[in-house]
C-alpha cells in the first residue's frame, strides 16, 4: 500500500518536468536577432492594451508587463502562452511589422512538440496583422497538436499586436 | 436431455452468461469515465480538483508537506512542493525552488532558481524573469535596487529588474527563509492539499486500474481479454442461431 501511495504521488508530481524541454535560451535568441543586442524595455499592459490581449488570448492575461528589444524598425518579444496545462516559450523576431522568425524555445507539455519544428513555424515568416486583428497568413493546423498550434498562433498575434503598439 | 445439458453449446451459452455478468461493473464503470474523459476540456476536468480527505489519504497526501517561507514587507512568501503562495494566495504551480523574496516601493521580487517573478502590491504576477545563472539569494538596499547573488558574483538592478550590473556585497539586506506563522501554516497546508489532483488524474487512474496498483491494472487487462471472449462467444452464438433457424424454416416448407 505504502509503495503504491509513493508511486501514485511521485508520478503526479514530477510528470510536469519530465516533459520540460528547453532547445534555446533566452539570451541566444535575442543575440540571433541583433549584430549588438540592445538593452530591454518594458511594455505594459495598459488598462486600454488589456482587454484587446484579453480578446487575442481568449483569457486574462497571466502578465502586465513584459521586455522587448528594438533596434530601429526590428522588435524581439519572447512570450508564453498554455497550450493545454504548460506554457509554451515563444521568440518572436518582428521587422517593419512582419514577423521574420518564430521559434520554440521551450515546449513543457507532454504533446503537441511537433510545432516546434520549422515546417510548423516557417509558416509565420512575413505575416502581418489584420485590423482584425487576425493573421495576413492562414497557418495550417497539426493533427494531435491542436493547443499547441493555438497557443503559437496566439503568441504570433500578440507579438505582432505589441509590435504595433509601440510603433504604429 | 443428458446429452443436451453436456452439449458444448449449451456450454458456451452458460460461458457467455457469466463472463457478461462477471465483468459488467467494470465495464460499466470504464464506459463512464471514457466518457468523461473524452470531455475533459468541456468538463473542466483538468482544472477542477477533488476535495475529497478519502481520495486525497487513498493517494498518500495525507501528511504535510515542507514549506518554505520567506517574509517581505507586510506579506508571506511561501512554497510547498512546487506551488508558491502570496499569503493564501497560489501563485505559480511547477515553480523552481524559491530562495527568497523582498519588498521594494513599488512591487515585490521572487527569487526562484533561474527565475525572478514580479508581483504587484496585491500579488498579481507582473513578469516572469528568466535567469541563466542559477540564483542563490536576493537582497535588497534603497528602494529599488534589487540585488541577487549568483555563483560567483553579485548583481544589482535600479531599473525594475531590465539590467544588471556587478555590484559590491555591502549593507545588502538579504532574504532569509523564516518560519511561517502556525494558522498561516495550516491554511496553506489545507489548501495546496486540495489543489493537487485533478478530476482528470483521478478519472484517468481509475480507467486505467492504477489507482488501486497492479492489482487494478491487472483486473482492467484481464477485463479487457475476457470483453473479446464475450464478443467472440456473442458472434459464434449469433451465427449458429442464424443457421439452426434457417435449416428449421426449410424444413417447415
């Protein structure tokens, strides 16, 4: 009884980290991005930006404020989003309002990771937002991926939606 | 009649009666949680939690868990297993392990291995700060200036945690891990209990036999063998009626 127990708690407990997988930091998808890495600022999830992330998402935000780099018409927002228990890290690399590469830089759920590949998130490279606020590009789903896929294509209107609000 | 009663039919007949009968409540119970689990997303099964102190003791979380808790300004800090707390209030689930919090002017810093979390006055999550260097202590001077210690150096921002620079260890107030306050203790004890297993979890445990070990397993397998037999007994008993009856009515004509 008392082994069962331990497996039954060990099991609930560690399945979340099991899964967590980081393929790039942080620091190395911002210096792909930039010759010199500028230094962050902060955007803020002002009471007029909140109920438009509000919508994007689907939910609150988990957020008020997260950091950017910029250098001229180029932004750099790395963001998370769940895809359907874990958040899923995001780099997004924006130039002159089209995003030029997305990226995976940590996937924690235990499906879904078929969108970290570039077949996936190649077809995000030049899309722009709508004044909808939707994608210029339909992005085509995975089969067994469908959080997953709704979680990145969420991230890629937020980072575009930001990109848009600190340089109209 | 002898004969009829020794009949390998009758046999099977009397097979297919009692495996049905034998494995029915399990079947049933298995349809009900496929069901429900085929709904999860729409039951918000993976978000609600059970409450249950049966089911809860039947898992082996009837014990508590260590805390850790740090003090800063007016406010707990605290982390049981990987769930933080803002007093009562849970934070982040999966958090790295916590090594202190502190309180500036304008908003409080969490200080987890390779990360830092931000929080409002009333607790709300501002940023989370991913860090490369795995994060030893985090203290703070004036009103914002928040420092951490990392391996072999410590760092120091003044512009609410967006860079940082070396910094010197003098007059630092570090964070230091402080005993919680008993009813505060109690409070999050009872409530992390009941935010551990989802319905899903449960459901996906009692589908699969593990919630009562091999022994469930086992019982969920053998289910499972003896469904095919019934279907294959079912089938064989079908056909064989389907001809007796069809050699009886050309007999009639």
């Amino acid at each position: 009884m008392k082994s069962l127990k331990l497996f039954l708690v060990a099991a609930l407990l560690w399945t979340p980290l099991l899964y967590a997988e980081q393929y790039l930091s942080e620091a190395s998808f911002v210096a792909s991005a930039f010759k010199t890495p500028p230094k962050p600022k902060s955007f803020w999830l002002t009471p007029t930006i909140k109920p438009i992330v509000q919508q994007l998402l689907q939910h609150p935000p988990a957020f008020l404020r997260t950091r950017y780099w910029q250098e001229q018409q180029r932004t750099v927002w790395i963001l998370e989003e769940i895809g359907k228990n874990e958040p899923i890290t995001v780099g997004v690399i924006i130039d002159n309002h089209h995003i030029v590469q997305l990226q995976v830089l940590a996937f924690r759920e235990s499906r879904g990771w078929e969108v970290k590949h570039s077949f996936f998130t190649d077809q995000f490279i030049a899309s722009t937002l709508s004044t909808e606020q939707s994608l210029s590009q339909s992005i085509d789903g995975i089969s067994g991926a469908t959080l997953s896929v709704n979680a990145l294509t969420k991230i890629a209107q937020l980072a575009l939606f930001f990109d848009q609000s600190i340089s109209p | 009649m002898k004969n009829a009663r020794k009949s390998p039919w009758r046999l099977l007949y009397k097979l297919h009666r009692y495996l049905g009968l034998a494995i029915s409540v399990i079947l049933i119970l298995l349809a009900i949680t496929g069901i429900a689990l085929n709904h999860t997303d729409d039951w918000q099964l993976n978000s609600r939690y059970i409450k249950s102190p049966t089911v809860l003791n039947w898992y082996g979380l009837n014990r508590p868990s260590a805390i850790r808790s740090f003090k800063a300004g007016p406010h707990w800090i605290s982390q049981l297993d990987q769930q933080s707390y803002f007093d009562t209030q849970a934070l982040i689930t999966n958090s790295p392990l916590l090594v202190g919090a502190i309180r500036t002017e304008a908003f409080f810093v969490l200080a987890f291995e390779k990360q830092l979390l931000l929080l409002s006055d009333n607790g709300t999550v501002i940023e989370k700060i991913p860090l490369e260097q795995a994060i030893h202590s985090i203290g703070v001077t004036e009103p914002d200036s928040v420092f951490i210690r990392l391996d072999s150096q410590i760092k120091v921002s003044h512009d609410g945690l967006l860079s940082w620079q070396s910094a010197p260890d003098s007059g630092i107030q570090w964070s230091q891990e402080t005993a919680l306050p008993e009813p505060l203790s109690d409070q999050i004890q009872q409530t992390h209990r009941q935010h551990i297993i989802p319905y899903e979890r449960f459901l996906l445990d009692l589908h699969s036999g593990r919630l009562f070990g091999e022994v469930g397993v086992f019982i969920v397998d053998l289910s499972g063998i003896l469904l095919i037999l019934l279907t294959v007994s079912g089938c064989w008993i079908w056909i064989r009626h389907r001809i007796k009856s069809r050699f009886h009515n050309k007999r009639l004509y």
